[in-house]
C-alpha cells in the first residue's frame, strides 16, 4: 500500500498534530518492541502497509502463532532481546571498520584509543549473536508445531535463520572475550591466526638457536658456568670467568664485566640477534593486527549476520503486534482478507463495531467511545459515504479510524472490532484539515486543492479516498461545486471506496436517491438553549440519512462566545436559513426570490430579537405582549397574501 506524506500527516501515524512526538499515533500504539532494529522495522511496516491478500494472511497467521499457548515463550525470547545492543548499527561499524580508509584506516595511528573500543564493540557484537543463536533456537523448539509457515522459515536454521553455531564456536575458541575486554587486546590461541603463528615460531626458533650456541660456548670454553645475561639494553651477553679470560677467542667482542667475570657477544650471538629482533618487530606487527584480521573473517559472513539481525528484528515486531490488540478499547478481531478473484467484483470494507485503535479508555474514560458498523462497497452497497453531521459530533474521527483499521489489517495486524472484511486498499488518500505554505507561495485553499488534484490522477479502482470538508476556504457557491464535482468524479469515472464529510447540506440533497452514495450522519439530540440558541449533545453515532443543519453557533457556545453574539448568530442563521436553505423545491430553485420570503425572514428574525430582549432585558410584561401582539398580526397577514 502506498501512503503519502499527506496521508502519514494527517492520519498521525508517526506524529502527532499537536507537539510532533509519537504520543497519540498509530506508531506509540503498536510499539511494543525491545530492539532498536524491530522498532524501525515496525515503522518500515506501517509506512509501506501489503497489499497481496496471501502475504497478508501469512503474516496474521505468524501474529497468531505467537499468542496463547505460545505466548509466555514469546515474552520470554523477548526478554533475552531485550539485553541486546542496537545489533544493526553496531554491525554496521564492524563492516565500515573492516574497509576502512583515511582516518579509520589500519595503518594510520591515532591519538584516542580507537582500537580498544573497536574490539569492544567486535566482543559485543559476538556476544549478542551468541545471546540471539540460543533465543532463537530456544523458541523454534517451541513453535515447532505452529501453523504459521512464516515462523517456521523464520526459525529454522539454514531458511531464514542462518546457522552460524560453527562460525560462532571459531571465534569463541579464538580467544578469551573476557580477557580481551578487559585488557583491551587480543591474545590469540595457538592455531587460530596463521601469520601470527608463524611470527611467533620464528622468534622461538631463533631463541632455540641462542641456546644451542651457549651449550656450545660451554663446551668450548669448558665450564658449565657460563650463561646469558642481560645489562640494560644489551640481551644476551655471553658471562664469562675472569680465569678464562686468556682462553676466550679473539674475534669475541667485548662488552662489559663485573668483579671475577667478562660479558662478551660472540658472531654468531651478533648476527642471531639482529634476526630476533626482525622476528620479534614482526611478531609484534602481526599481534598489532590481529583484530583486524579476526574482523576480516567475521566481515566474510556478513550475509549471515545481517541475515540474524533481520530475523530477530521481524521477530521482535510480530510480537508486538501479538500483544498490540490486549491495549484496544472493547473487541477485537483478525481481520478477513478478501482476494480480488474476479476484476469485476466490487471492493469492499465491511466493519462491525469498529473502535479507534489509538483513543483508548485512560485518554476518554471507561467505554466513552462509542464504536460504529460501517460498510462500504461490495456487492449491492454503496461505494461512497456522504458524512454530514454536526461539528465537533465525530466526522474526522470517524474518517480517521477507518482508515487507521484499514492500515493495520493490511500490515497483519488484529483490528477493534466484532468482525472486519476487507478487499486490500492499493493507497489511501486522505484530504483532513487546514493548513497553508506560505513559503511555497500556497494559500491554504490551494494546498488542499493541491492535494485534491493528486487524488484525481492518481487513484484507482482498488483506492480508498478520505475527503473531510473538501471546499473550505473561499465562496460557499464555489466551494460547492468543487466538492460535488470531485464526488462525481470518483463515484462515476473512478468508482473507487471513499468517506466524504461536508457541510454543504445541498449535495447530500442531490445524492439521496443515488444508490452508490450513502447518506450517513453522526447522530446528536439538540435542545432549547438561552436565547434561541441551540443546545446539541453529540451521540457520535453513524446514523443513516442526512443532517439538516451543522449547528455552529453551538460549537461557538462550547468556545466561550459572548451570549449577546450568541443570540445574534442564533438570529441571522435563521434568516440565512429561511432564504437560502436546502427546503425550496427544485421549481423554486430557478425562480427569483419573492418578497414576501425576505419579509418572513425578517419577521422572524424580529421575533427571536424580541425573545431574547424579554429573557435579557428588565422590559415591562406590558412591552413585550404588545411587541409579541404586532408579530402575531404581521404574520397572519403574509400567511393570508401566500
């Protein structure tokens, strides 16, 4: 499914509206993850939802596997996951460390010390693909009979589970990690660095030769007493007896002596030891480098590791979204996929007590929202819903919460709700809100056409489109008819699923008697209010046909509005909805309005002025039954004239 950026803004998916951080999105909501790696799958899955129905059920079939029976293992592997490192961004360091150049390359010597963290990392590393080996071979033992293709080809070695035991074992016997986190170096076990050893065989060969060479001083010289020493910098200097003094050859050099005895370095002694020192600068450049070597090999099965790290990661986010439904308010369901079999079967979207799977009972109280059954498309029904009602009475929400259960259906995820039915949605477009760019040189009015206009090339058959009060934001004639010109649009030419909330009650006028749009409205009781203003309890539920009117002026109330601005409001809708409201016959509608129609507009608008003037004013009884008395004679008069 694609989602655009609109669609991500609007439908909150990973920010909020309010203040940009993840607290009310669908994101927040299904996160459960203990990796860093599952968290940013989860955001991969919910910004690019499936769309082929047989990926879809193979995924719910691995949520489902994960719970009942099977879910205290799951929360236990999730508890060994959740001691891990960030393994993906630590594996990518190694690789990086591996090909290093300029600053990070082998040979150039730092002042930090760089190497040391480096091999800490390379052990942590380790450490955590061992921890990962056992979880995952700990819960493919458990999950060996669950019906969920997806987790067996998750779980068993050499599928998508690499088997990296015997790469792990190499580098376990390789060295002591305690050791080498510790200290800060890699002391390499005989056998496991080829050059290394060589260096290290070279330099005891040499030693052995230092040794052979004193056994044959001895015989020369004929005392067993003369040995090796060392006198500051100079190794190996061959301590003689003052007595043998006379015998000692000519070609001996001469180093030092102390009371009774004569330090000399013989050729051979001389010449060994410029091999020793060859050897051991050697042995110390191979010692120096063996991490980078050991690194080397561990890079060689880079495809394993990332393999592991992908597999723990889908993991990690299956068992969020296993745990995800038990955080909804009221029931939940899998939802039911419907594979487009025929390509001219309608698509549909079908919901029974649908809830919102963000708004829950600790942000609203216990049971406050108040769930819907919707349906749209499918054979016989309606394609397109026209969603009118009163502000503030759930329209957004309403729009919103169907197309967040669309996007959690198809990411595999259970939905809130008794029972849900769904044909895959190729890409939601959703038009909500007022915004502008003004650095863009866009006025509010013609970013949201903006967006109107991409629905219009874009969509398809298989689209869902969201359209909230499409036309705000210029003239009420001209917003109109846009809004009921993309209608038209999408119910004739494109013929795909969509929700379409207004305020302009004349076009569900001229949709009631078309069978592929259905008049909804979201239900609410209006009572008598202070001053002709009307009262308005929302009931926030979908109700069939259309509402009369959007009752601002109570949303005004709730806002804090001065009364006496109340009252005027409450006045001049009166009037507005005597000449223009949507109650004239179609033949009226072509003729010129009449006199006596503004003058019955302007009656009645005197006649709430005097109401509120007696509820406001300390007027005599007497005024105001004379004032009523005049209203009543007026108005029998143009009753008798019509």
């Amino acid at each position: 499914m694609v989602l655009d950026a609109a669609a991500l803004e609007n439908l909150e998916i990973f920010e909020n509206n309010r203040n940009g951080d993840s607290s009310g999105t669908l994101y927040a909501q299904l996160n459960h993850c203990v990796t860093a790696v599952g968290k940013r799958l989860l955001k991969t899955w919910l910004a690019r939802p499936l769309y082929n129905s047989a990926v879809i059920k193979e995924r719910q079939e691995a949520v489902a596997g994960l719970r009942g029976i099977n879910l205290p293992f799951a929360l236990e592997f999730r508890k060994a996951l959740s001691r891990l490192p960030d393994m993906e961004r630590l594996l990518a360091r190694i690789f990086t460390s591996s090909e290093a150049s300029g600053r990070n390359a082998n040979k150039v010597v730092l002042y930090e010390d760089a190497a040391k963290k480096q091999l800490q990392e390379f052990i942590s590393s380790l450490r955590g693909f061992e921890s990962i080996a056992q979880a995952c071979s700990s819960l493919g033992v458990i999950l060996e009979n669950t019906e969920s293709r997806q987790l067996h080809h998750i779980l068993i070695p050499g599928k998508g589970l690499p088997d990296i035991i015997t790469i792990l074992k190499h580098f376990k016997d390789a060295f002591d990690w305690v050791e080498a986190n510790n200290s800060g170096r890699i002391i390499p076990h005989e056998g496991v660095d080829m050059e290394y050893d060589s260096a290290c065989k070279t330099v005891k060969e040499i030693e052995s030769s230092l040794e052979k060479h004193l056994k044959e001083q001895r015989k020369l010289l004929g005392d067993t007493s003369i040995s090796y020493v060392t006198v500051g910098k100079d190794t190996y200097l061959l301590e003689v007896p003052e007595s043998l003094g006379g015998i000692v050859p000519q070609g001996y050099e001469f180093r030092s002596s102390r009371k009774g005895l004569f330090r000399y370095w013989t050729p051979n002694i001389k010449k060994l030891l410029g091999e020793l020192s060859q050897a051991e600068s050697e042995k110390e450049s191979a010692f120096k480098s063996i991490l980078q070597r050991l690194i080397g090999q561990f890079c060689e099965h880079h495809n394993k590791w990332r393999q592991l790290v992908s597999a723990t990661a889908e993991l990690d986010v299956l068992i969020s979204l296993a745990i995800a439904s038990d955080f909804y308010e009221g029931p939940t369901c899998r939802p039911v996929i419907l594979g487009s079999s025929c390509s001219n079967e309608v698509p549909t979207f079908s919901a029974k007590s649908l809830g919102h799977p963000v708004l829950r009972s600790d942000s609203l109280g216990k049971g406050a929202f108040v769930p819907n059954d919707i349906t749209i498309g499918g054979s016989g029904n309606a394609i397109f819903l026209l969603l009118t009602g009163p502000n503030m009475g759930g329209k957004s929400t309403l729009l919103r919460q169907v197309c967040l259960a669309v996007i959690l259906a198809q990411v595999g995820a259970d939905v809130p709700a008794e029972s849900f039915e769904l044909s895959p949605v190729d890409r939601i477009f959703v038009r909500m809100g007022a915004k502008d760019h003004i650095m863009a040189g866009q006025s509010t009015f013609l970013t949201e056409l903006s967006e109107t206009a991409l629905m219009l090339s874009s969509a398809t058959r298989n689209s869902l489109v969201v359209l909230d009060e499409l036309g705000r934001g210029t003239s009420t004639s001209d917003g109109q008819a846009i809004a009921e010109s993309v209608l038209e649009h999408f119910v004739e030419k494109v013929q795909c699923r969509g929700m379409f909330s207004t305020h302009y009650h004349r076009v569900a006028v001229d949709y009631n008697k078309d069978p592929r749009v259905l008049l909804c409205h979201m239900a609410c009781q209006v009572g008598n209010g202070v001053g002709g203003v009307e009262e308005v309890t929302f009931l926030y539920r979908l109700s069939p046909g259309a509402c009369p009117k959007s009752y601002g002026v109570n949303v005004a109330r709730l806002a804090g509005l001065p009364d006496y601005i109340l009252q005027n409001a409450a006045a001049k809708s009166s009037a507005f909805e005597a000449i223009y409201g949507k109650h004239r016959t179609e033949s009226e509608d072509n003729l010129p309005i009449h006199r006596s129609t503004d003058e019955m507009a302007v009656l009645i608008q005197n006649l709430i002025t005097v109401t509120a003037s007696l509820s406001c004013q300390k007027s005599s009884e007497g005024n105001g039954v004379s004032l009523l008395t005049e209203l009543q004679h007026r108005a029998r008069t143009l009753m008798q004239q019509n």
